[in-house]
C-alpha cells in the first residue's frame, strides 16, 4: 500500500476546496486498484460534486441553513461561534471516501470533483490521508 498526506489550506473562513487535480497526480502511474482518502479531522469531510457552477456556494449555504453558527443550539462551544455546528459536519459530509482507479486515474463522473469541505474557521491547515492499494492483478502496481 502506497501512503501519503496531502495538506490543504483552507484559510480562516468556510472552504469547499477542489483537490482533483492533487489527488489525480498523487495517483498517476500506479496502475488499478483503489484510493482511500480521510480528512484526518473532526469538523470537516470529503465528497463528490460539481464545481465550478456555483455548486460550492450552494452546498456551503446549504451546510449553514443545517448547522446554523449559533452557540446557543450546541453543547460543544469552544473556539468560533458556532464551532459546535462543525463537529457534526463529519455525520452529514462523510470524513472518508474510496474510490476505484484504473491506469492511475480516479474514476469519476463528467462533473465530479473530488472536494474537501471545511467549515471550520480556526484551524487554516487540514490534512487529507490518501491511501493506494494495486488490485494485485498484473498490470497493477
């Protein structure tokens, strides 16, 4: 199994970050298998969608309609208002994905992109543990 730590910068306000392209050329060469990816994170998640069509604005104000920034509704109430709503993030974005690769390509729909989605305003650097396992068929790596 080949590892790495991919570390993304998502700043000091909610991000939903197209990391694609990072995950592609991480991948490149290594033949069929999977590839397994976690936002090593409590306040954060991995997914699949459109970008580039407003699609991010839309998710983002969806996630804050869901998990409004109001200390008053969480238990969890330290750091940013509202942090308490991020620690449920991981229950409604899941934290992890897998998906399969063929000739060290992610397969992925026309419009999808992987992303990174980060509400949490406190912490500006994230890490994404990326994981590749060859299908150990010949041809694999």
């Amino acid at each position: 199994m080949d590892t790495t730590t991919l570390q993304i910068d998502t700043g000091e306000q909610f991000r939903i970050i197209d990391i694609t392209e990072r995950v592609a050329e991480w991948l490149r060469g290594r033949g069929d298998g999977l590839c397994n990816l976690l936002a090593q994170h409590a306040t954060a998640g991995l997914g699949l969608m459109e970008t580039g069509s407003g699609s991010e604005h839309d998710a983002q104000e969806a996630l804050r309609r869901l998990l409004p920034r109001d200390d008053d509704i969480y238990t969890h109430r330290h750091g940013s208002r509202g942090h308490g709503g991020d620690h449920v993030v991981p229950l409604l974005v899941s934290p992890s994905l897998t998906l399969p690769v063929v000739g060290g390509r992610p397969v992925l729909g026309t419009w999808q992109s992987i992303v990174f989605v980060d509400p949490n305003v406190d912490n500006p650097t994230r890490q994404v543990h990326a994981s590749f396992v060859a299908d150990g068929q010949p041809g694999g790596r």
